[in-house]
C-alpha cells in the first residue's frame, strides 16, 4: 500500500534507473544525465517524494590528505579532477534543489556526518535562502553494521523525526576504517574492507523515510499557477551564469541533439 501510494503522489511508474545499465543517460555530469535529472524534477508532483544522496567519497573525512577540503577550503585542490567534478555535482545539485523546493517536494538530501558538501558556495547560499530543515541521525539506529553518524537537510521539518539515538549495548562492526602509524609518526586514517557496505541504505531506513512522507497531514496546499517567476528564482542572482556547474555543455548538447 505505501509502496503505491509513494508512485502514485510521485506520478511515476516503477523504472530501474542505474547508472551501471544505463551510463551516461544516469551520470548527472553528463549532458544528457543532467537534462534526465532535470526533467524528473520537473514532473515530480507538488508534495512527492525525493531522496537524494550526492557522491560523498571527496567530501569526507577520510579523503582530506588527497582532496584537500577543510571548514575554511570547502572546495578543495580543484586541480584534482575528482574534487573538481565532484563540486560541479553539488553545483547542479543545487540547481535541482532550488526547482524542488519552489515545487514543494519533500526532499530529503544525505550526507555522512564529516561531510563538508553543506559548506559548498551554492548549498550555503541554497540553504540560507530557503526553508530548509536539519536533523542528525545514527544509521547505525536504523540496523546498520556501523554507527555512520548522518545529517539529513530537508524541506521539511518532519526530517527531525529521522533523529534517532544509538541502540545501548550493541556491538559495531569495526572494519570500516583502518588506523595506523606513517614512518613520520603521524596518524593515517583509511577506508577497510567494510567501508563499501556502510553505504548502502538498510531496509530499516528505508521504510522510515517512506513512513515520515507518508504520514504528513499538514502538507500546504501547492498551486503553482499562481507563483510568479520572480518569486520563484529570487534568491538567484540574475547574471549568475553558473559556470561551476558547467551548464555551458549542456547548452551545447541541447543544441546538437
């Protein structure tokens, strides 16, 4: 029943999207998977649902050493192609996030707790001109292997009851990092044999997502008839051509095809 009411609100039938199956058609740092990713947004309905979870493998605390982020360099050694492609990422991101809040969808957008994806320029500015909400959870409450500190940021408030403490005297498992001592003395931090596992979502936190959405009776009724684009796109600065997020060759695909 949640299930098709979730497809329902939606207004989306059941289609496998895989970026293994389907390439580039699913890398949103393609032309054509951001024109997708766009186009999905545009047809989620008013109050439908959308879990987003953007690559975290540059933002976190254990690619520091190669990435060079910090709280005072969000956006790294943007010499390195991986931090680079990665900003442009949250870069389009944010253009999405602003077409799902002006449609009032229930977003929810994940991270790690280390992650630094929230000091990005244009999720500062995304977050500090719209109504966004904050919560902090444990995975780890949800069934997962490792405790994996989270932040949820949303449309809504409800994402606060995503909050969940630790279950008391469970055990974790303790592979997902590896701690040792470089020749200079200094400590070095790495990902184990089960960091790969810790990101999948567990079925626990699936279905509390889904019941967080659907439990909602208070959603504000959304006419979008009557919202005025100025009003819509006001938090933008108007001759922002975004080039960080590298709109120009999605331009140029819409042109050629």
């Amino acid at each position: 029943m949640a299930v098709t009411q979730c497809w329902a609100r939606c207004g989306f039938k059941a289609v496998p999207f895989e970026i293994n199956l389907q390439g580039e058609v699913m890398d949103i740092l393609s032309p054509i998977g951001f024109c997708v990713a766009l186009v999905m947004a545009l047809r989620l309905k008013p109050n439908a649902f959308c879990m987003i979870a953007t690559v975290c493998s540059t933002w976190v605390f254990l690619s520091r050493s190669q990435t060079r982020r910090s709280f005072f360099n969000p956006l790294g050694d943007r010499r390195v192609k991986s931090v680079e492609d990665a900003n442009a990422m949250v870069s389009r991101m944010t253009l999405i996030l602003y077409i799902l809040q002006c449609k009032n969808v229930f977003y929810l957008y994940e991270q790690p707790g280390s992650s630094l994806l929230w000091s990005h320029p244009r999720m500062e500015d995304f977050i500090s001109s719209v109504h966004a909400y904050r919560a902090w959870t444990w995975m780890g409450a949800f069934g997962a292997s490792s405790p994996k500190g989270t932040t949820l940021w949303s449309s809504r408030p409800a994402v606060q009851k995503m909050s969940r403490a630790l279950p008391v005297g469970k055990s974790w498992s303790d592979d997902i990092t590896t701690r040792t001592v470089l020749k200079s003395g200094k400590p070095s931090v790495s990902g184990g044999k089960g960091l790969k596992e810790s990101q999948t979502y567990t079925s626990q936190f699936g279905f509390a997502t889904l019941s967080v959405w659907l439990e909602e009776d208070d959603w504000p009724e959304s006419d979008l008839t009557s919202v005025t684009l100025p009003t819509i796109w006001s938090p933008l600065v108007k001759k922002d051509r975004w080039d960080d997020a590298r709109l120009q060759e999605v331009m140029q695909y819409l042109t050629t095809h």
